[in-house]
C-alpha cells in the first residue's frame, strides 16, 4: 500500500503524492528533532527511542495476524524484527547484571585493601580510588536500567498507537509508516553542539560529572566574589 494507505488505482502520481505527504510530514518534525538533539541525553535518547520506533512500525506494518502484513512472506519479517526486539533486551538484561556485579566484586575487593592500609592516609587515598573504580560500572548499570524502562514505555505507547481499535485499519497503517519514518529521523539527527556528537559519551561525561565527588581542593578554595 502507498502513504496514503487503502487500495485503489492511481499509479505513479498517487506514488508521487504519498512521497510529498510524507517529506511534509518530516520536515515539520524536523525541527522538533533537531532541537530535542541539542538538548542534554537529547541525542542519546533520540537514537534509542528512534530504533524502537522502527522495530515497532516495521513488525505491526509486516505482521499478518495482528498488523497490517500479509502471508506472502509467512510471517518472518515480523517474527524477525520480534527477534531483534528481544535479542536487545536480553543483551540490556545481560549488561545491567553484569555491571551490577563489578560494583560488587569492586567495592570487595577494595574494601579489603581498605581493611588492610597501613595508614589513615593510605585508606583515604585508596577509598577515592575505590570511588573512581566504581563509577564506570555504576554509570554502567544506570543507562541500562534507563535504556529497559525506555523500551518498555516506548513499546506501550507504540501498541496503544497501532492497536487502537477506535480507528480503522487504514489510520493504524497510516500512524504505523509515520511512526517509521520518525524511528529513522530520529536515529539519523545529529547535534549542532560538537560536544554533543558521541551520544553516549555525552551521556556518560554528564553522569559522572554528576557522582563524581567533588575534590577536596575545590571544596576549599577561596571565594573571590565578595
């Protein structure tokens, strides 16, 4: 089916009309991207939302039971984007356990270096080491923890969207190739703030600078400002 969704004649100029419906439709979003992406997480969390956009367009356009698909292709392009789907969240899964565990094994391993510092001195030096050590694994743990409630808010909302039965069938195709094509802007912004291109990175920097202690030299300088 077209843009436009529904059948009937039409050839290449109802082709030519969906495809401007549609540029119309992203560049009045364009905005709202480009300036969500300037934003502090924006572009981290555009890419992620953006994916799940994808994913969940393209299995409701493609599955023949409970979307818009047909049997032509048995059902494996559907089943295949549902395997994506959950090989992402068993490996998100996978990481937050796994960094969840370094803070552990971290935290013990340093404590008993702790334990065993033969001055105050020493087990001040190393428990500020022990901070450092900890902080990647917990950052860790944070975005994944973040990154599986955003697949989970995304997916509701992306279901309600779809599966909403008060609209017919063609709105929902409708709604699903405008929700695609949002999953692909969304993933493809990028930042006019050269700080802000490695989105994960940003993500990261802007966490630390967050738990990261403050030290103790900064604490105690002398305010200039009275």
């Amino acid at each position: 089916g077209g843009w436009g969704g529904g059948g009937g004649g039409g050839g290449e100029p109802r082709a030519m009309d969906d495809k401007a419906r549609a540029e119309a439709f992203l560049s009045t979003l364009k905005p709202m991207v480009d300036t969500l992406a300037d934003k502090s997480f924006g572009l981290v969390l555009l890419k992620k939302i953006g994916w799940m956009y994808e994913k969940e367009a393209e299995k409701f356009l493609n599955d023949p039971v409970a979307g818009a698909g047909t049997w032509l292709d048995l059902g494996l392009r559907s089943t295949g984007v549902s395997m994506q789907q959950r090989t992402s969240t068993l490996q998100t899964k996978f990481a937050a356990l796994k960094a969840g565990v370094n803070v552990f094994t971290t935290v013990q391993s340093s404590e008993n270096d702790v334990a065993n510092a033969k001055s105050e001195e020493e087990a001040a030096e190393l428990r500020a080491k022990q901070q450092k050590d900890i902080l990647p694994h917990v950052l860790d743990a944070l975005w994944n923890a973040s990154a599986l409630d955003i697949d989970s808010t995304t997916r509701h909302v992306c279901n309600k969207l779809l599966h909403d039965t008060s609209v017919s069938m063609a709105r929902r195709v409708l709604r699903g190739k405008g929700l695609y094509l949002l999953g692909k802007m969304f993933q493809e912004a990028t930042s006019s703030n050269e700080a802000e291109t490695d989105s994960m990175q940003t993500f990261e920097d802007a966490l630390r600078a967050a738990f990261a202690p403050k030290d103790a030299a900064d604490d105690e300088a002398p305010r200039c400002d009275r």
